[in-house]
C-alpha cells in the first residue's frame, strides 16, 4: 500500500542536477517526485536521499530555472514506473520512458517499477542457445549466447555505433522459431547518431521488432540514470510475459557513469577512482545482472552494451569494473580501423566465456570448436611474426613462418573485415574459415582432430 500524495514549498538548495527540500520526514529512497515551476512546467524527480526532516531529490529535466521560494514538490508516494504492453514494440521513447514518436501514451497491460531485480541466482537456466549476429569475428570466434551479457569495447571515433545497428538487423537466435526482439537503450548520443539509428532500423523493417529509449547529447544528463533501467523494463516484460528472447543494446554505459559522477560530486561523495563513485560497480551490476534466461520461462535477455574507453584505455573504471560482471568482451581495434578493416574486431583480446556451452554438435556444427581455436592460434602467431619482421625483415623467415604472416593478412581482410553489406550464416563463417586454413599442411593444424580435417577441409588449387 502506497503513503498518500504531500506537498511542499520548502525547497532549500539547489546543486547541480540535485535539491534539497526540508520538512519531509518519511520520504522513501526512489520516490517519485512532481516538481511545479513558477511558471506552471512540471518535472519529475526521485528521492535520492531521506534524512531526518530533509529529503534529496534528483531532477529529470535539470534544475535550470528553478526557483527556490516559488516552487512546489509534491511527494507521490510511489516509485518510478512505466507502463508495459505488446504494443511498445515498434515504438521510441525518450530517455525517461515517455513518447517520442508522436504516438502517443502506451495503453498499459501492467505497470512495472523501472527499478526491477537482478535475477535470483538459483532462477537462472544455463545459457546455452547460441545467437548470430551475423558477424564471423563475433559468430565464429567469441559466439553470443543467449542469455549473457557480452559488452563491446570501443573508442572515440570507432565504428561501434555502426557495428550495433547492424548487429539489431541481423540477429536472431540459431535454430529457434520463437519471436525475435531488440530493445535499444542510448545514452548520450548525438542527434546525428539518433537519426542513424531510426533511419537503419526503418529500412531493414527491424523497427517493427524493436523498442526505443533515446536520450540524446543535449538531453538532461541526470535522465540517463533511468534510461538503462527503462529499457530493461520493457526487455523483462517482452521476455518474461511475452515469451520473447530479446536482445538489449546500450549504448553507451560510459555516458551512463559520467551522469552517476554527476550525481556523485553534487553530493560531494568522497570520489573513487578518476571521481567516480565507489558505488560505481554495485550500480552497474543491477543493470548488467538484469539478463538472463529463468528456469520454466521460455524468452530470455541478452545484453550487448557499448563501453566507449577514454583515450582507449581499457584499464579505465567503466571497462574495468564492467570486465568483472560480465562474461567477457568485444574489443574494437583502432589499428584494424585505420587500415579500412570494417567491423575492426581484435580477436586476441576479445573473450566469450559463455562460448563453450552454446557451440558444437546439435548448436551450431560438430568442428566449431576446434576451429576457432585453431584460427586463434595461428592469427595470434601471424601477428607475432609481423612484430618480428618489423625488427629483421621477411628474408630470416622459414616457408611455414611465411604460410602463418600471409594467413594473418587473409584473416584481417578476409574473416573480420567483411564488410556491412550483409551478415553470414555460421556455416559460411566456418567455411570461410576452413577456406583460410586448407592452406596450411595438416600437420599444422594442431588443434583439429584428423577426422574433422577429412571431413571439412578445402584444399586451394596450386
């Protein structure tokens, strides 16, 4: 049972993104708040912090304009909510999960608390269903699983945008006739970004498929704390009361932590690592911990968030921390970029811990496995031997240094550079890859059991 609606005009300070109204002794952590202007705008805020007879709220909208005698906040006694239906599907949503699309308000089925739950431990089912993207670095070599949560590492200037439409187009889960959705969180984005993204999902008809949450550059900052939680409101519905798997986009997680480092210093917090706050892990694991697959339901989530690295430095917080609660990661390649290599995907780096468990016999092929390992290993090789003949040139390498040198050439422009024209199938992805190492001797292929090669391998004509 929620407490009944109080209002007060006695609102004290006002610091950046936050206000202070005192005389409010039983205000609820998460309440929302209506706040009036003099002017007759309303905005919404949430109750930060309750103190004895003082109450911290935090503004969606900003704090501009706001007028510490002439304004009233009205306590509602309930949380923040969003109302959920089937008919959310093909629609976008601002930030704070209003319409934007001039559709106007989704008549509710149910109406859900943005702030949800992480998925009880002893609930989840194994992920094991694997989902292509349609991208061979990421299908062949670091599969997604239905049900994980792989982010994608980038840096200023990288395709990642370009590479997240993409993948909302192409991806389905492998083998599975059971609907397809994808629910797509920006935060921070340009208006130029936006338009991309409308513009990408309208032409390929994946818009009909897909929710929108877009909170946009010159947006209030604070109102990209709720535009995770928005997003995974409607992900768990279409999920969990659908039915659906759905595959969540966020981008980008590092604009999510610059607003709680807003937050934070207006609260003048102690700060943590580059003034972050030390919260900052317990925070983004109540996003991350979000997906899933539950035992006895038939959808799923997966998360796919974009972490943009300051100065490509994936020891920063934001990667760091997100490294901890994820189950691996996709990293973009600057150097793969400048050479026109399109998605820039570094393999060596890039890890599917969940990989295992959604490849193989029945999954996806019998030789996948194997395979990828041995791509791996000799891509790692071929990199080795470019750093050596950088040093003593190629006249010092042996005839099978020189098969593994022009093998990581082919991988790079053949295997990961495919381009954004279209996806490819996990077959062709493995036949390509087969295509790449039939021309190594057989001896050489280390990791590949005898009677794999004699089934899958194609000899190139000398």
């Amino acid at each position: 049972m929620t407490s009944p609606a109080r209002e007060y005009t006695s609102v004290t300070t006002v610091a950046g993104p936050l206000m202070a109204v005192s005389g409010v002794g039983d205000a609820a952590y998460g309440e929302v708040v209506e706040i009036r202007l003099p002017d007759g705008e309303r905005r919404l805020g949430q109750v930060l912090e309750s103190r004895l007879d003082l109450a911290v709220v935090q503004v969606f909208g900003g704090t501009r304009d706001l007028d510490t005698e002439a304004t009233s906040v009205r306590f509602t006694g309930e949380p923040l909510r969003m109302a959920v239906s089937p008919e959310i599907l093909g629609r976008v949503f601002d930030g704070a999960g209003r319409p934007a699309d001039g559709g106007g308000a989704v008549i509710p089925e149910e109406v859900r608390e943005i702030s949800g739950a992480s998925i009880n431990p002893t609930a989840r089912a194994f992920p094991q269903d694997c989902i292509e993207t349609g991208i061979s670095a990421i299908d062949g070599m670091n599969t997604l699983v239905r049900g994980q949560k792989l982010p994608i590492f980038s840096g200023a200037g990288l395709p990642h945008s370009r590479l997240a439409a993409q993948i909302a187009r192409q991806a389905r889960v492998l083998g599975d006739a059971e609907e397809f959705a994808i629910v797509f969180g920006a935060m921070g984005i340009t208006s130029e970004e936006s338009r991309f993204f409308l513009e990408a999902f309208e032409e390929t008809g994946a818009l009909e498929h897909a929710v929108i949450f877009a909170n946009l550059a010159d947006d209030p900052a604070i109102e990209r704390i709720v535009t995770p939680r928005c997003a995974l409101t409607a992900a768990e519905y279409l999920a969990f009361s659908e039915g659906m798997h759905v595959l969540v986009i966020l981008q980008d997680i590092t604009a999510y932590c610059e607003a709680l480092r807003e937050v934070s210093a207006a609260r003048e917090e102690v700060p943590a690592r580059r003034g972050y706050p030390g919260y900052m892990y317990t925070d983004l694991a109540s996003i991350f911990e979000r997906a899933g697959r539950i035992k006895g339901k038939k959808g799923s989530i997966t998360q796919l968030p974009i972490i943009s690295m300051p100065d490509d430095d994936i020891t920063h917080p934001v990667p760091d921390l997100t490294g901890y609660i994820t189950e691996g990661q996709i990293v973009l390649s600057r150097d793969l970029h400048r050479k026109s290599v399109y998605p820039p995907i570094d393999v060596l780096p890039s890890l599917s811990r969940l990989m295992p468990g959604g490849i193989g016999k029945e999954k996806t092929r019998e030789d996948h496995g194997a395979v990828s390992d041995q791509m791996y290993a000799a891509y790692a090789r071929g990199r080795r031997l470019e750093s050596l003949v950088a040093v003593i040139g190629e006249e010092g390498l042996t005839p099978t240094d020189r098969l593994y040198l022009d093998f990581a050439a082919r991988f790079e422009r053949e295997f990961v550079g495919q381009g954004a024209a279209a996806g490819r199938t996990i077959t062709e992805t493995l036949d390509l890859a087969w295509g790449l190492l039939s021309r190594f001797p057989d001896d050489e292929l280390k990791r590949i059991d005898p009677a794999l090669i004699a089934a899958h391998a194609r000899r190139e004509k000398t």
